[in-house]
C-alpha cells in the first residue's frame, strides 16, 4: 500500500520550542510510516498574496513559490498545521503561506472546481495565556480549508506556556491517541 503523505506547515521560530515539541510527539512513532513534507514558514520565507488576480482564472500564482505549495497541496492526503498564537492569529510567515492558498478559494468558490483530494487536518496550537483564544483561529481556518478540501479531525491545544514549561500527561495521552488515530484514517 502506498505510504500517505503528510504537509506539515510549522509556524514557529522556534525549532524547540512549544510548538515543535508537541509536533515531535506526534509524528515521532510515525516517521517509517508516513512520509512528511514541511514547511517551515520562518525559513521558506513564501511571499505574501497581493491579490493581483492572476489566479481569477485558472490554479496559478504570479510568484514562482507557489509551486511549492501546490505541489505540495497535490501531494499530501494529511494535513498537520503546527502553531504559536501570535495576537490572536498565526504568526505572520504562516498566515502568508495560507493566504498563498486563495488560488484554491477562487477554484472551488468561484469557478465551482474542487481540484484537490479530500485531506484530513490536525490542529496544533500553543499559547502564553491560560484562555481559550483558539475559536478566532478555527473560523480563520473554516474557509481556507474548505477551499483546499480539508476537514480538520483533530486538536492539540498547549494553554499557559508563559507559566507552565512541561507537557503534561493529559496532554501527552491526547497526543498519543489523536496521533494513533490519524495516521491510520
Ligand atoms: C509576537 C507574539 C505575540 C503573541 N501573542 C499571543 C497571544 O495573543 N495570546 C497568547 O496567549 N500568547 C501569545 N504569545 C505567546 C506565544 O503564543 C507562546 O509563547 C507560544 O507557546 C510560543 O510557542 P513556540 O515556543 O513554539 O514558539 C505571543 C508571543 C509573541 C512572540
């Protein structure tokens, strides 16, 4: 059987920080049995949309970086979005990576093609505060998955990390099961 394929988009500047740490133990045990191809938004450095319409028409983008994500989007049948908070929305470098995905809205929205297969998601978000912020979040991603054909199955949501440094063990088992069960659907 053919090995799925899994796009993670990692926004974090962090390569050990919060946010990769629960990535770590997500994909960990499944290295063998999942390929991952990353983004890492804060080295891919994928220019903004600027809305200049060229992709009104057809899949395309007028900057040559989108053909990473669309080989990428084309790809992957599993989707892991892995972030920190940052006032309240993504990090910059990984809200242009998803802002790069309007060519997809235009598709399905506009011209009513679905191009891309169905992918399951999971969310990964991590955060100062010990209030759930994750809704504005979950609404942002609401359109951009659609239009991608991506519904999201699972979340991992690290509360406090501005007081509390550890991962702990409800944490750890929600890791492991949500972990389990996706890589297997
Ligand atoms: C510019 C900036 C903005 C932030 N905004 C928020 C915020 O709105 N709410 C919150 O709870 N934490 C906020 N934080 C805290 C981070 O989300 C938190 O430290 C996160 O766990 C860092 O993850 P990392 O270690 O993977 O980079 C912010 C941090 C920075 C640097």
């Amino acid at each position: 059987m053919r090995k799925k394929n899994c796009l993670v988009l990692f926004g974090s500047p962090h390569k050990n920080g919060f946010t990769a740490r629960v990535l770590e133990k997500i994909i960990g045990k499944s290295k063998n049995k999942v390929n991952f191809l990353s983004i890492n938004a804060y080295e891919q450095k994928i220019h903004p949309c600027i809305d200049c319409k060229s992709c009104n028409e057809e899949i395309t983008c007028r900057y040559d970086d989108f053909i990473i994500l669309k080989d990428l989007l084309e790809k992957s049948d599993l989707i892991i979005i892995a972030s920190p908070i940052y006032n309240m929305g993504f990090p910059s470098p990984l809200k242009s990576i998803l802002d790069r995905m309007q060519p997809y809205f235009m598709s399905k929205f506009i011209r009513k093609e679905n191009v891309l297969k169905k992918k399951k998601a999971i969310l990964i978000l991590t955060f100062g505060s010990k209030f759930n912020i994750t809704l504005d979040i979950k609404r942002q991603l609401e359109i951009i998955f659609a239009s991608i054909n991506t519904t999201i199955i699972g979340q991992i949501f690290l509360e406090n990390t501005d007081k509390h440094k550890v991962i702990d063990k409800n944490i750890e088992k929600k890791i492991e099961n949500l972990a389990k069960n996706f890589f297997t659907v």
